[in-house]
C-alpha cells in the first residue's frame, strides 16, 4: 500500500508557521491538529524567520536589478569605445 505525498499551498504553509512563530502552541501540538510532522512545522517555521526580511525589500531588490543593468550598459558601451579607439589610433598611425 502506498502513501501519496499531500500538497500544501503556501497560504496553508504560511498560516501553520505564523501560527509556530507566535509560540501560543507547542510544535507538536500544530503538527497533530494539521496532520503534519513536527519538523516539517519547525522547516517553515524557519524559513519564514529568515525570509522576513526579503519581504519588506522587494522594492530595493527591483532598484538594484535596474542599477546592475545599467552598469553592465555602460560597461559594454566602455568597452565598444575602448575597441574603437585603439582602432582608430592603429590606423591613424599609418598616416603619420
């Protein structure tokens, strides 16, 4: 007889390691009310503790993505330049 895993959302996920994070219920008594397993309550109970604060960067992250983009613009534009210049300095030496 086999066991189908069971597919949790994240709005479910969310709530049980909100729910762990408050402290009101021990681990184990979450984990025996949703049918889970202890650890699997403490594994979202942690990655929501360490995935807060990304929550409240998400307009930081969108402007440094838009500033990295920029910067590697300008680099190739500095680079096209660079080869251009030595182009033309080669073949400008040829002249004099």
């Amino acid at each position: 007889m086999t066991v189908s895993r069971r597919r949790h959302n994240s709005q479910f996920k969310f709530q049980v390691a909100l729910d762990a994070a408050k402290g009101l219920k021990t681990i184990n008594q979450l984990a025996s009310e949703h049918g889970l397993h202890p650890s699997q309550v403490t594994q979202w109970k942690r990655q929501l503790v360490e995935g807060g604060p990304a929550i409240f960067n998400q307009g930081n992250d969108r402007k440094q993505r838009e500033q990295q983009a920029l910067e590697v613009d300008l680099y190739e534009q500095i680079g096209r330049l660079k080869v251009e210049l030595e182009w033309l300095k080669k073949k400008a030496a040829r002249f004099a």
